[in-house]
C-alpha cells in the first residue's frame, strides 16, 4: 500500500525491484498471479472503477472483466477468473469469466452459499469456503471441493480434522 489505497505490486523471487502495476485511487485487492506468471486479476473496491480485472504481469492496462465479485482468482493457465458474488452473510455463488472478457457463467455447486473459490494446481477443480448462511445453524462452516466446470461439491471435513486435532474454534 501507499499513500492513502492499495495498489498491486510484483517483484521476482529472485530479486530486483518492485513493480507497481496497479494506480488508482481505489483500492486494489485479492491480487492473484497466473502460474505461468503472466497475468495478474485483482479487484477494485470503489468507485467508478470498481470491478474484477486482469492486467498483464509485466505492466499495462488493466482489462474490466465484471463489475461485480469479491475474491478473484486466475486458473493456473491464465485462461479463467473465478470469484464470488458476496460473502457470508448472502447467498453467494460462484462464478467464472474468461480473462479475455465477455459474459460469465455461474459456476453450479449445489451449494446454498460458496465464496473465495481457489483452483486446485491442475485447474480442473475448485476448493470454496461454504455453510449454511444462518448463523445459528448446527451445519458447519468447512471447505468443499467442486469440478471447475461446475458439478456436485464434496465437503473435505478440514474442520473436522482440525478440531479432532485440538484445535478450537470460536
């Protein structure tokens, strides 16, 4: 972050300096690194730029994809933006856009509410966090795993594991 917002930034692992890609006043977030590390999607929070873009890795302008979403991120082949429509407390479905532009599509999970989806190395599946969207709920929060083309989504009892594990949860 500088000045008064975020921007997006990137530098090498294996040194140099920092490059800021990112400018506007808004703030820029969720950024998420193709793994060929050509193309980076973020969001913009506010304003009249407020959406879900892409940007080339090495500099340029960025590209709206939606105007809409919270949490992007970019198949490892650079060919997908997938993201959210809201959080926990909504009824949130996932949704995936080609990084070139054009329509989305919603992606099916059979889920009441999924958000902050991630694709799995091979891209061919998405983890997303979901529960049920009335707190006082016994049906627990946990992460599922879903084909990326949209299909049934299985719970993978992470919190399951963790609690028998010791680990507490408020």
């Amino acid at each position: 972050a500088t000045g008064k917002d975020m921007d997006v930034w990137i530098q090498h692992v294996s040194g140099g300096q920092a490059v800021r890609l990112t400018a506007s006043p808004a703030d820029e977030q969720f950024p998420s690194l193709s793994a060929d590390g050509r193309t980076v999607c973020f969001r913009v929070t506010a304003g009249p730029e407020k959406g879900i873009y892409v940007i080339p890795a090495l500099g340029g302008s960025p590209k709206l994809l939606v105007t809409e979403g919270f949490t992007p991120r970019i198949s490892p082949n650079g060919k997908t933006v997938v993201y959210a429509t809201g959080n926990v407390d909504t009824a949130s479905e996932i949704r995936a856009v080609s990084s070139e532009g054009g329509s989305y599509h919603t992606v099916a999970t059979g889920l009441e509410m999924a958000i902050a989806p991630t694709f799995t190395p091979d891209g061919r599946q998405l983890i997303v966090w979901s529960g049920p969207r009335i707190r006082e709920s016994r049906e627990p929060y946990d992460f599922w795993i879903v084909p990326a083309a949209g299909g049934t989504a299985v719970r993978m009892g992470v919190i399951d594991h963790l609690t028998r594990s010791g680990v507490q949860f408020n």
